[in-house]
C-alpha cells in the first residue's frame, strides 16, 4: 500500500463509510432522536398554521393545504391542533377538518399498533 493512501485514510474512512439501512436505523431510531424529531416536526406545523393565518389576515401568498397537511402527516398532528385552537384557524372548512382527523385516526391506529406489538 502507497504511504500517501496510509496517511489520508483516517481522512477519507468517514467521509466514504456508508450506513447500512440497518445501522441508519439504529443510529436515528433512539427515543431521544424519535422526541426531537416529533418536536420538530411540530413545531413547525404550529408555526405554519400560524404563519398562513397571518398571511390569509394579510391577503398574501399562503402556505397550500396540502403542505399544512403533509406536516401532519408527518407527526405534526398535535401542532396542528395546537394551532387551529389557539388562531382559531381552519375550523370551519370541512374538507380539510376531515383530512386532518383522518390524519390524526390513521397516526392513532398506528400508535395503538406499535404499542401492542413492543409493550
């Protein structure tokens, strides 16, 4: 082996090593990671609602549906709840009430699922 390739492997071992599905898994699957993740997530559904609100008070450019739902969708559930309360935003439009309740029903079945699988 050339000296030249000794020397910069401590370098380059890192930057080229690439996780296995499995060991990517494990590394993000902590219930620390899971926490943030879903605080994240949250968060910024929370602050989308709000944002849109503003915007729609302001008659700007809005935040599409389907992006405030995609949010949910992916765990931000509770910050939309969150914010449809506190801003009193979106209540009234059916077609989307019932997209995100089918969006929270489907996170609980899940929700019950894994509990029944790992408790």
């Amino acid at each position: 082996m050339a000296w030249g390739l000794v020397l910069l492997q401590p370098f380059f071992n890192p930057l080229c090593r690439i996780l296995s599905p499995m060991e990517s898994f494990a590394v993000f699957s902590t219930p620390a990671n899971i926490a943030a993740a879903l605080g994240i997530i949250n968060f910024a559904a929370f602050a989308a609602f709000g944002i849109d609100k503003a915007r729609a008070e302001r008659r700007q450019r809005r935040i599409s549906e389907a992006t405030l739902l995609q949010l949910a969708f992916f765990g931000g559930t509770p910050g939309a709840y969150a914010a449809r309360t506190l801003f009193r935003y979106k209540t009234r439009k059916q077609p989307f009430c019932n997209q995100l309740r089918t969006i929270a029903l489907i996170q609980l079945g899940a929700l019950i699922v894994l509990a029944i699988l790992f408790i």
